[in-house]
C-alpha cells in the first residue's frame, strides 16, 4: 500500500490491477457473499449499499441490504443507481467480462486468494479501504491462532473434494479449498490438473483412490442419496460445511475450527 501526499490509499489487487481511493470507502457494493459477511463482522456493515442474493450472512442485518442480482449476473444498472465509491469482486466468485463495466461505475477490487496467506492478505487490504484495519488485525490474529491449532494436530490423508454433479467437477491445487486442506495434511488427488475446476469421471476417481471423498453443501448441494453413485467409494464420502471449507475472510476463524473436528473425528 502506498499513500500519498492527499492521504490517498492505494493498493494492487488480486489480478493486478491498481485500485485507489482519496479515503475510506462510504458506499460498497459486494458481489462476494464472504466478504459481505467480512464487512459486517469488521464493523462497516454501515456502508454496504448492494449486495447479491447468495449474501446470507449475518442474518438478519444483511435482509436489510439491496440485492443486485446474482454473482454472475449482477444488475449493472441497479448497482450504478447506488452510486458506489467501491466494488468488491472475486476472480472466483464473478465473471472477469464483468470487470471493465464494473470500473465504469466506480474503482472495482478483485480478490484472488489461492491460499490462507493470500486470503489474509486480502481480508487486511480490504480492511484498509473500509477504514477498518485495527478490526481486520484482531481477526488475522484469531484466525492465525486457530490456524496453529491445526498444524499441530495434523494428520496426513488424501482427499478429492467435489464441487458438482453431472458433470462432476473436483479443485485443484490453485484453488483456496485445497490450500485450506493442505493446512491439515491434505494431499489432493487431482491436485496436478491444469484446469483449477476440473472435470472428471468415476472410473478417474476410483483410480485416484482418495482416503476420503468430501461432498459439500455448497455450490453444489450433494445430498446422502448422491454417495450410492460412487459404488466401492461410497463409504469414504464426507458431507462437509461449504461455506467453513471455501469462504475466506473473517469465516476462517470458524473454518480452521472446523476442519479441526474434521481431524479429531478420522477419516471414514
């Protein structure tokens, strides 16, 4: 971060882009349901003027916020009538042709963390634009201590972790998911695709051969009657809490936790 001689922040983004403000953020749109959740926690839940419909979280303050849509297609029209003095995005999360009509509205930050420092890093950026860097240090702390908490019982385990059905799609090692997993002694099976989202087949994953086979409940919302369809593997499936498993910011300090239990409870 730089700031000059007018106090104005200045930072580089996740896909580097240079992103500046003449001060703290007033009016934010979010197109990323964890960082809404961030901005609420960090205390600048004042300023979020737009937000898209799969931002749940908190309840209920975050009913009381204009939706604009979805994360893939946000109203444009309707986020230009908020008048925002910052967009939040995530190269995951929305789609980069949105990028450009998005900085035609207002300065645009793209976050793109592919792993726990990287999210840090961005929950403390972030946290600079909105003003809110002594919250967002309290916070790193926490989830810092929970992260060590982790390291210091992990145990190693091979995992393939699906994110849909029809076709199935798994994460590679490019993605925060499996970073986050990393950080309890996972080894990703399909780690080495080139594609962060690949797809891939049974006969693949049997031959993969994972300790363990974890279907979240989000985005996809794999359900017990999905695990019949993996025949031999069925018993090494998990159903896991998405949102602890791939939402970063301020929900790290509940997924360490979490994965945690996920140590402490062994593998199917």
């Amino acid at each position: 971060m730089s700031r000059s001689s007018s106090h104005e922040l200045t930072l580089v983004d996740g896909i580097g882009q240079t992103v500046s403000l003449s001060e703290p953020a007033r009016r934010v749109v979010s197109l990323v349901p964890s960082t809404t959740e961030s901005l609420a926690v960090l205390g600048r839940g004042d300023t979020v003027v737009g937000r898209t419909r799969y931002c749940v979280h908190p309840m209920p303050w975050v009913e009381s916020v204009p939706e604009i849509g979805g994360t893939k297609s946000p109203d444009l029209r309707a986020i230009a009538e908020l008048a925002p003095d910052l967009i939040l995005a995530n190269q995951e999360e929305n789609l980069p042709e949105l990028w450009e009509p998005l900085r035609q509205i207002a300065p645009l930050w793209v976050a793109a963390p592919a792993n726990v420092d990287e999210a840090l890093g961005d929950l403390r950026a972030m946290a600079v634009f909105m003003g809110a860097e002594q919250a967002a240090a309290v916070w790193c702390e926490k989830i810092e201590r929970a992260r060590l908490s982790v390291h210091a019982s992990a145990r190693s385990f091979r995992f393939a972790y699906l994110v849909w059905r029809a076709p199935w799609m798994a994460v590679n090692h490019q993605t925060y998911i499996s970073a986050l997993l990393g950080e309890a002694g996972g080894e990703n099976v399909f780690a080495d695709r080139s594609a962060r989202y690949p797809a891939v087949t049974l006969d693949e994953l049997k031959e993969a051969d994972p300790d363990v086979v974890l279907l979240p409940s989000e985005p996809f919302p794999f359900e017990l009657g999905h695990t019949a369809e993996f025949e031999n593997l069925a018993p090494r499936c998990r159903f896991v809490d998405g949102e602890l498993l791939c939402w970063h910011g301020t929900r790290m300090a509940a997924g360490f936790p979490y994965l945690g239990e996920f140590l402490a409870e062994g593998l199917p």
